[in-house]
C-alpha cells in the first residue's frame, strides 16, 4: 500500500510535485488550507506532509512558522524544488487569441516581464493549479494559466511557453512532516537541526542565547522571529542550524540557548538536502 501524502493546494500544484519527488510512488491528498494538510497527519489520514516553508523570491510562507510549533508535527526531511512557471491553454488556443492569464497572486508577479510582452491582463487566481482547473472548465481560447508543468498533465492543457519565470534562481523550500520524530541518527551524514526557542525577559537575552553558536562554531542558516498570540511582546524564534544535537559542538550550544530562553523546542533532526551542497560550493 502506497504512503498518503497531504499538501495545500488543487492536484497539479508544486507541492504535489515536490511530494512525488520524495515519494515517487505515494498517494497525493490535496486540502484546502495548510491546517487541514497538517490535521491530515495528525490524525493518521496521511502518514507525511509536504509544507512549503520559504521561497528565495518571496521568502517564508506565511502562517507556517505560527502554525509547525503547535501542530505537534516533527520535520523528518526537507526538499528543494527549483519553480519553473509555464503558460498553459486549452488546444486550439494560441498566444494570438489570448487576452487574460490567471494564477496566484505570486506566480504573476514572479512572471511579469512576459505577461507585459504579450499584453496579456493579468487576474489573480486562488493558487497556480486552480487556475489551470479554471482555465480546464471555461474552454476559452482567450484565457491562460500560469502553472507548473504537472498541471497541464492533469488538466489536459497545452503549454504555450515554458518557463517564462523573471528569475531562473527561483526556488521553494519544503519540509516533510510527520506524527512521529523520525529524526535521523548521529553521525548519519549532513544533518540539519530545526527549532523553535523564547529568550528569557532580560537584557541582551538573545544575544547571550545565541553567543554559543558563535563559539562553538556552528552555522546557522535560518533565523526568523514571529510574534505570538498577535503580541508584540511576545516573540518566538525559528532556527536552523547545521549539524546534530548529539554533536559537541552544537550539544554546547543549545545548552547555552536553552539557559537564556523560557522554551525552547527542536521541531525536527534530518538529513541535508543535496541542494544545500551547491548553495555552498556557489558561496551563497
């Protein structure tokens, strides 16, 4: 039996994509919203989830940082999908007949160069694979969607264009996420420790909580704060770094972290994705 995998998102989005990549042989279930994808899980519905964390145009995925740490959720891997945005129509259309392009509100603005080319009106759509769905239903020769590959597959469309992107650097980051821990072992290779931490209410507090990175050696490549319960008092902090809690190193580290924070909580231990080899052989 096939391993069920819930994403946000219609059947042809990206993160559809980025769960077959992972899992080639898995059944995809497609939710409404990013709660519902995680409610799969937790419930049992869906053994993994495919999240999106953080985009290199847009950056984070909004909600995710508030909604991981509550989930009760653990991040068992990670999966870089580079995006590669096509212009798609029903058969029989061509860029001539086109009018409108549809597609979420960040594939157009990631797209706009062609968009501007053709002289196309761009309308904003729910999300890329909607669209295509849209686009599907109407039979109209005069709309386009802006989607990924997968979802002219789906959809029966024709590509018209293929990555029309403004930047070929584009990229998503997702985790996979499952009920369990799963966290890889020491000493298993590259590793990446994700966590979730609240300094204490002293002065200096975070840059005494995170000074042991800092001398113990370990990198960190995430870092992001998000306000609690909509408080601006109340602040959490989302960290990556690299490396495993059973290293020395970083063992030291978050005893340091952990002394100077009212809680601290590591979401997930897992294997570095290749992807992070050439970020580091490019210098990035």
């Amino acid at each position: 039996m096939s391993v069920v995998v819930s994403y946000q998102g219609e059947p042809g989005a990206f993160s559809s994509q980025a769960a077959l990549q992972v899992f080639p042989d898995c059944q995809l279930l497609p939710c409404a919203t990013f709660e519902d994808a995680l409610a799969a899980v937790s419930d049992g519905t869906a053994r993994y989830g495919m999240i999106p964390i953080d985009n290199s145009i847009a950056g984070r995925v909004a909600d995710i940082h508030n909604l991981l740490p509550n989930s009760g959720l653990h991040i068992i891997g990670e999966n870089f999908l580079p995006i590669r945005f096509h212009l798609m129509a029903v058969k029989g259309a061509t860029l001539a007949t086109l009018k409108t392009v549809q597609s979420h509100i960040h594939a157009l603005g990631q797209c706009r160069k062609i968009i501007r080319k053709l002289g196309l009106k761009a309308e904003v759509a729910a999300d890329t694979a909607g669209s295509a769905r849209q686009v599907a239903e109407a039979n109209d020769v005069t709309r386009a969607a802006i989607s990924p590959r997968i979802a002219a597959e789906v959809y029966g469309l024709e590509i018209l264009m293929e990555d029309i992107e403004d930047e070929k650097h584009n990229t998503t980051r997702f985790v996979v996420l499952s009920k369990y821990p799963e966290f890889v072992r020491h000493g298993a290779g590259k590793t990446v420790t994700t966590l979730v931490f609240r300094v204490r209410n002293i002065p200096a507090a975070l840059y005494k909580a995170l000074g042991g990175f800092a001398t113990n050696g370990i990198n960190m490549t995430k870092l992001e704060s998000y306000m609690v319960d909509g408080h601006f008092s109340a602040t959490m902090f989302y960290l990556d770094v690299e490396g495993h809690p059973e290293d020395p190193d970083l063992k030291r580290a978050l005893k340091e972290l952990e002394y100077f924070s009212r809680e601290m909580k590591i979401l997930g231990v897992y294997p570095a994705h290749e992807f992070r080899s050439t970020l580091a052989e490019a210098g990035e």
